[in-house]
C-alpha cells in the first residue's frame, strides 16, 4: 500500500469526522471544511492505488524481461554448443 493511499484514507476520515462535527453544531463552515478535507482524502487514496498499479506493472514487466533474456541466453548457449558438436562431428568425419 502507497503511503498516499494511507495518508488519503487517514484525511478522508478526519474530514469525515469535522463535516460531523460540523452537522451536529450546525457549524456550515467546519462541514464545507470536513467535506473538502474528505475530498481531498479520496483523491490522495486513488493516487496512492495508481502509484501501486504502476509499481506492479513495472515489477512485472521487468520480470517478464528478464526472464526473456536468461530464456534467449540460454537458447544461445544452447545453439552454440550443437553447432560446436557438429563441427566436431564434421571434423572426425574427414
């Protein structure tokens, strides 16, 4: 979990709790407060969910990549050492 994503979650619920506040002491001001606060809240959590999927998908490209690239070196390697068998074969034939 992204550390946005907690702080948007911790602002979403103290903004929560003053637009609260502000409905039982009929105080507009601390409910406009609240309800931006809140806002503000959801955004950094959906910030926070997008900054992981990006981490994820990063993580899971580069994953992909490298296991690629140990498959191809070892197709290579692999091709190296039967055309190295072969050119031996070749050799003891003659």
């Amino acid at each position: 979990m992204d550390k946005d994503e907690i702080k948007g979650k911790l602002n979403d619920a103290a903004g929560r709790a003053k637009r609260q506040v502000g409905e039982w002491t009929d105080n507009e001001d601390l409910q406009a407060e609240g309800t931006a606060q809140q806002a503000e809240g959801k955004l950094q959590k959906g910030v926070g969910k997008v900054k992981d999927a990006l981490r994820e998908a990063r993580d899971k490209v580069r994953d992909d990549v490298r296991d690629k690239v140990r498959d191809t070196n070892r197709d290579v390697e692999r091709d190296a050492e039967h055309d190295a068998e072969a050119e031996r074969r070749k050799k003891d034939v003659a």
